[in-house]
C-alpha cells in the first residue's frame, strides 16, 4: 500500500500536479545540489514527497519492502534536501541534495558509476 492509497498531508495543489504511475508512484532522481552528479533514483507517493519536503530528507517507498525508508537512516550517508522541482509533465521529481558519503546501497558514490555501457558509431569529435 502506498500513500495514493492512504490519506497523504501532502499539499493538496502539489498533488493534483502530480503524474503518478498506476502503481501510485513517481520517480525521483537524487542530484548532487552543487556540482550536478545524479546519484540515485528512488520512487516516492504522494506521503513520501511530503516527508521530504517538511523534514528536508529524503523518503522514498521501497517497491521491494513495500515501506517508507529515509535515506541514511541506516547508513549514515543522508540527502539533506536543497530544492524539490517537478517536471514540465509532473511525472518525475528532481531532488537535489547535499549527499553525505554514498548514495548507492552498493556504496558507490552514485548508482551510476559500476556499469557504463559501450557507445557504438558514435561520430568522431
């Protein structure tokens, strides 16, 4: 059960700007907030966003635990938040901010570090 099926305390008009998949969620990509590194997507429901925004961490909704879980909680590496902007189509959320230590469960910097595929016929510069 995500928070599209629970009541949320999420502001009502940021809701209705919301895109939500049919499983209730979106997906929210984490962004280093002062050099731009991506590190991690996450998915968040309507009572995940609003958890993010009011307590300036990120929470996110494990699709695998089916529970909310805010990152660096256990770890220790925590997303302190900067900014929260919803995309031109509202269907993605872009965080950005301050990582501490590694924002991947393999703990690596990024989520995007270990497998960096091969680009074929690309035009020579």
């Amino acid at each position: 059960m995500t928070g599209s099926e629970r009541p949320s305390a999420l502001d009502p008009a940021i809701a209705a700007r919301l895109k939500r998949g049919a499983d209730g969620l979106v997906p929210a990509i984490a962004q280093q907030y002062d050099t731009g590194e991506v590190l991690m997507l996450g998915w968040m429901d309507d009572e995940a966003l609003h958890r993010t925004l009011t307590t300036g961490r990120c929470t996110y909704w494990s699709r695998s635990r089916r529970e909310y879980w805010v990152k660096g909680d256990t770890s220790g590496h925590i997303q302190q938040v900067k900014s929260v902007a919803l995309d031109c189509d509202g269907d993605t959320v872009l965080v950005r901010v301050d990582q501490t230590g590694a924002a991947c469960h393999t703990g690596d910097r990024t989520c995007f570090d270990a497998d960096v595929l091969p680009l074929h016929d690309q035009p020579a510069d």
